[in-house]
C-alpha cells in the first residue's frame, strides 16, 4: 500500500531562525490510519502539521531540505487552497475558523468558492450537517454555540470538500471532558464512516485514546523519538522521559514498581488484562501515606443566594451560596457553559448579581466596582493576549500601581519584588513578545499579584500546555498559596489539575452548585461525573478492577505518591 503522507530526510527551518525547527525527519502514514502527534511544546508537532496543509511555505516562510508528498502531491506547489482540497484543519481556537454568520453559512462556504449550483449545496450541507449531530442548529450564530458544538461546526466546515485527510490541531484543549469525550468518539465515527486518514496533535494522551489509535509519533527536538502502537509506547518509558504525563492507571501501575507489558493492550484500561498486576497495585497503595487534613481558617469570601441572568428567564446562576476560606486552593468545574466564568465575572466586579450578595472578610463588596475590587481579587483570563496591553514587562507588571497614582519609587521596589517571586526577574526589562506563552501567562499573574490581593481567580490556567510548562506554571500557583498565602480559585476543565493541586472542587451545573467535596470524592462518582460534564479518572477503573474498596482514597494517596516523586509535597 502507497502512504498517503511521505517525509523523507526532511528538514524545515523558518526564516527567522538559525537552526532547524524539524529536522532528517522519515516518516510515513497510510490511508485509513489514525496517527497521534506528541511531544512537548516546540517539539516540531505544529510545524509538522503546517507542512502537510500547505501554510509551510505559503504562511510560514523558510527553507526546506528533503521531500514531503501528500496524496502525491508537493504541498508547497499545491498552495493553502489546493491542498485544502485534500487535507482539512481544524483548528484548537475554533473561532478564529469561522466565516458564515449562520452555521449552514459556515458549512456552504467552501461549496460558495467553488460555485457550486445552489441546489447541490443546500443538499451538501444538510448531509454534512447530519454526520456532525447539527441539523437543528443550521440557523444559529456559530458565536452562540458550545464549545463541543463549535468543534462539530468546524469539522463539518472542512468535510464539505471531501476531504481524504483530517487534521485536528489540539481539540480537546478547551472542551469539557465529557465534550472532549464525545468529541474524540465522533472523530473515530466520522474517520470510519468515510474512510478517512485522521492526524490528531493533542497533550491530553489519556484522553485522546479513548478511542482506538493506530500509531502515536512522539517528538521532541525537531525529530521523530518514537513511533509505535500506543501499547507499545504506555509500556516503556518514552513518555516519562520526553516530560509527557502517561495516563493516570499506567503512572500508578508503574509507581507500584511493575513492568506494563504490551501484550496486556494497556491501552484501555476498561479492557487491558489487569490480572497480573492486581496484587502489586494493593501491597503499593497500603504503603502510601495518606494526606493530613489542612486546618480550617477563618472565611475571606461568602456569596449569599446569588442570581444572574444575561436574559430574563434564561438564568446561568440561581440561588448561589458558597463559603471560601482564607488559603483554600479550589477548583470550579462544570461543562461549557456551565456560568463558571459568569461566576468569577460577578466575584470580581465585571457584572452585578440580580440578587444575591458577595462578603469579603465579612463586608459586603456587591456595591463596589472592578477597580475597588481589584484591590483585593484578581482574576487572570485564559490567555494572556487579553490582558496584555504594554510592550514592556515592567510597564505591564506596573500598569495597576500606575493607574492608582502610586509613587514611583514604589511601584519599581512593587514591581521588582513581585518579579522575583514570578522567576521573571531576570527578563524584567525586555519586551513582552520575546516570552514563551507560559512566561506570558506569570506576567499575567505578576500584574495581578503586585497590588496584593487576597483572592486570585485564575480561568484555565493551563490550557493548551505541554506537562513541563503545566508543572511550571502550577508548582509556581502553589508556592503562591502555600508561601504568600492568596486563597487560589481555578475555573479547570482538567481533572488531572483539579486533583492533583487542589484540595476541594465546586461543581456547577443547572444554574447551581451541584457538589462541594474533596475532589477524589467527585472524580470517583460516577454519576456525578456525568451529570456534571465531567470524566472520572482513570484512577477509579484501576481502583475497582484490582479489588481497593477505598476508591477515593486511592486516588487521594496516588496524587500524594505523585507530589512526594517531584518535591511538591505538601505538610
């Protein structure tokens, strides 16, 4: 069988760089495969991906050695648009995909470019339309749609021009995990239903197998450091090497010491053969010791039967009533559209309650606005390119101080402090634009932290990030917490996050707060986990197939286990 994606010794370098980004890469992918892209962030998985769809060189500039051919074809010669005849992309921010004002606008609008007779189009749409679950939602706004039904727009949107090669650049990074779950099923139906060649570059590897894969091609440093079946690569220790977080089940069945063969299909752990490995995980787990309790302080934060609407009679939060104590570190989880982000906007200002009130430290702040409350609760958007608006690190870490008339003198000591606790000291007089995504995101943070808040409410603060960058970027919130003492709210769809740094979960779902527990408590219910948009964690399979009654306690003593191996234990 011919591949229908060939790279031979090649090699790419963009035009403003010394070295290659990719390099002596050979790789070949057969029609009807289902291939997963890994590796750490700039490890050459994007560029990879630009190469096959023809934006290198046509967007992204540079010089190339050796041959790439997809179907046959050059992609360089071919352009962006001929080879959006073969490959379609769809892309982690699906926004920025769209064109119609209406979904059907946005499925016909390949069909527009190539003037297809309008009967035919209406009659394209509608069948793509149904392979992507969307024919009731033909007449929305793509704007108004979910997460997980932007995703089926977009894959609609590419599937229109009968496409042989499907490539999804990261799309489960902001879904819910129950969309993310559906979304991969509906990838696997789709790939299967047309006889498709599907590549998928995503960091959420436990995720992303819950549907069978043919290959994963790991990547680190502009080359190709493996590239098996997935039994193959969760049995060695590729994964831990290249700074890849494995699934939570094959972590734990390592910690305990064992040896995973591919012989017992790893893969799931629904179906991999767990018998010999039951006995080894139950001596490990009873060695593990357990997490004490953190002590109880007084409450900075309550919120009293708090009520929002954007719409009369279409309520996002009803009759909300939390309590937050000083030092908490808290995760608030619940599907797309869930009023999470709604939640953190009333907390800090942007919208006023329609009923209800917020107390902080016992005084009530609903009266007051964004920037009075700014004082005390910062809140830090998903991604920095939304608060950024200084060229300049210290201008931007400063910028607050600035604004409330604080004297110079002190706003360079501020600045300067706050620099040194972010790590980004060193980098304090060059421009914002020279930092990596994950140093953009403490310059975020420092801007926030330099007026000395109380409460810190951070919006997915990891979203999109490779496991190094994810354990930087937490280890430092950690450290925030433990050492400075801000109580942290995290709004995360990752539950690896949610249980593994934080020590109680707030689930919202149908306008209210569902559950209020310890995470290992929700991540173990299976019903809650459903009803709440959530994935329990794979840690609950292992626990139930290898016999431990103590399912939470499991999960609690493996992410203790975890903390101790990389020295962010806590006392």
């Amino acid at each position: 069988m011919e591949p229908v994606i060939e790279f031979k010794d090649y090699s790419f370098r963009y035009k403003s760089q010394s070295e290659p980004t990719i390099h002596d890469v050979n790789l070949k992918i057969f029609p009807g495969e289902k291939v997963l892209f890994l590796g750490p962030s700039g490890s050459g998985k994007s560029t990879m991906a630009h190469i096959i769809n023809g934006l290198i060189p046509c967007s992204y500039q540079g010089e190339s050695k050796g041959s790439v051919r997809v179907n046959g074809k050059n992609p360089a010669e071919m352009g962006v648009f001929g080879m959006s005849k073969h490959v379609g992309t769809v892309l982690q921010d699906t926004n920025g995909q769209f064109i119609g004002l209406t979904v059907a606008e946005d499925l016909a609008f390949a069909l527009e470019n190539d003037d297809v007779p309008q009967e035919e189009m209406k009659k394209k749409v509608n069948e793509v339309a149904e392979i992507v679950d969307m024919v009731p939602f033909l007449r929305h706004s793509p704007s108004a749609l979910s997460g997980g039904q932007k995703q089926r727009v977009s894959m609609g949107g590419v599937l229109v021009d009968d496409v042989e090669i499907l490539l999804f650049d990261e799309p489960l990074a902001n879904l819910d995990p129950a969309t993310g779950k559906r979304t991969i099923v509906l990838i696997d139906e789709i790939m299967k239903e047309k006889d498709l060649t599907v590549i998928i570059i995503e960091h959420r590897l436990e995720d992303v197998l819950y549907r069978d894969v043919d290959r994963v091609v790991v990547f680190n440093d502009g080359t190709i450091v493996a590239d098996e079946k997935p039994d193959e690569i969760l049995s060695g220790d590729i994964l831990a090497e290249q700074g890849i977080r494995e699934p939570l089940y094959v972590a734990a069945i390592k910690h305990a010491g064992l040896k995973i063969k591919p012989e017992d299909r790893p893969q799931h752990i629904e179906t991999m053969n767990i018998e010999p490995y039951r006995e080894g995980v139950r001596n490990w787990i009873k060695s593990v010791r357990a997490k004490a309790p953190k002590e109880k302080k007084e409450t900075v934060l309550s919120i009293r039967n708090l009520s929002f609407a954007y719409q009369a009679d279409e309520p996002v939060l009803d009759d909300i009533s939390v309590e937050i104590t000083k030092g908490e570190m808290i995760s608030l989880v619940g599907r797309n559209g869930a009023g999470k982000s709604t939640l953190a906007s009333l907390i800090s200002g942007f919208y006023r309650p329609d009923k209800g009130e917020i107390l902080l430290n016992g005084k009530d702040i609903t009266p007051l606005s964004v920037m009075e409350r700014g004082e005390k609760i910062g809140f830090v958007m998903q991604s920095p390119g939304q608060m950024i608006s200084k060229p300049m690190i210290r201008e931007e870490v400063g910028l607050g101080l600035q604004v409330r008339k604080v004297p110079e003198a002190e706003i360079n000591r501020k600045v300067d402090e706050t620099l040194k606790i972010c790590g980004l000291y060193p980098f304090r007089n060059w421009p914002v634009s020279a930092l990596s995504f994950g140093q953009k995101k403490r310059v975020t943070i420092a801007s926030i932290l330099v007026m000395d808040p109380e409460i810190l409410i951070l919006d997915e603060p990891t979203a999109g990030q490779d496991y190094k960058r994810y354990t930087d970027i937490m280890e430092f919130i950690r450290k925030l917490n433990e050492e400075l003492g801000i109580t942290i709210i995290m709004i995360t769809h990752d539950m690896h996050l949610m249980l593994e740094y934080t020590d109680r979960t707030l689930v919202l779902t149908d306008h209210r707060i569902l559950k209020d527990d310890t995470p290992a408590n929700i991540l173990t219910n299976e019903e809650l986990s459903e009803r709440a948009f959530l994935k329990k964690t794979s840690l609950y399979d292992l626990a139930m197939r290898c016999g431990i009654e103590d399912v939470s306690g499991f999960a609690e003593r493996f992410i203790e286990f975890e903390k101790e191996m990389r020295g962010g234990k806590r006392e």
